[in-house]
C-alpha cells in the first residue's frame, strides 16, 4: 500500500490533530499529503480505536493506543515504512499549587515524549 492508495479509502478523522482532512506521509526525504475524507469525524483518541475496531475504515493513531489490538490480530497497521503526521500531546493542569505527584508525572511525559 502506498499513501496515494488513501484517496479511495474510507477514513476516519481525529478532528483535533490540526491534519484531519490531509494526512502527510515522509520516507527517504520524499513528501507526500494525501487529502482524506470519511463519513466518521471524531475528537477522541479512544473513539478512533473504537472505530478502527469496528470496521468504519482506516485511520492516524498513536500506537499506544493500539498495540494490544495489534499484538493480538484485531487490527493491522498499514504503511509502517512511512512516518506520518504527528499529533501533539498536552498535559493540562492547574498553574497555581501544582502537587508534588502531580509534577512528577507531568516530567515524566515530558521525558517519555521527548523527541516523539
């Protein structure tokens, strides 16, 4: 499969990743965006992988979402020798009397994302 193959698939969109409606594969300095529509339009992670699940087309999903659905066949990732468009992920919490358990798990995403 190569991503131009995307046009005649059915996709379902992450409405908050800032690319939902065009998707950008790279691999060995070669570009390519890929316009995408489908029917199901979602602003969840897990409705995306609920979705994917239930057969409503293919999708751009952070691995940590998917792997146990990956490991045991329920699902299968496509285009893996591409990179495709990165999501950015936010840690939202209060600015004043920040706890301490609430600082330390905000560094560790931070080291855990780092560089993702």
């Amino acid at each position: 499969m190569q991503p131009e193959d995307l046009r005649t698939h059915e996709c379902v969109q992450f409405t908050l990743s800032g690319h939902a409606n065009r998707w950008t594969f790279t691999r060995a300095g070669r570009s390519v965006a890929i316009p995408v529509d489908g029917r199901y339009k979602v602003s969840s992670s897990i409705a995306v992988r609920d979705a994917l699940l239930a057969g409503f087309g293919l999708s751009l999903i952070p691995r940590i979402y998917v792997q146990g659905e990956l490991a045991d066949g329920r699902l299968e990732a496509v285009l893996e020798d591409w990179e495709a468009d990165r999501t950015p992920v936010y840690a939202v919490y209060p600015s004043r009397h920040l706890a301490a358990k609430t600082r330390v798990f905000v560094d560790f995403l931070m080291e855990r994302f780092a560089g993702r």
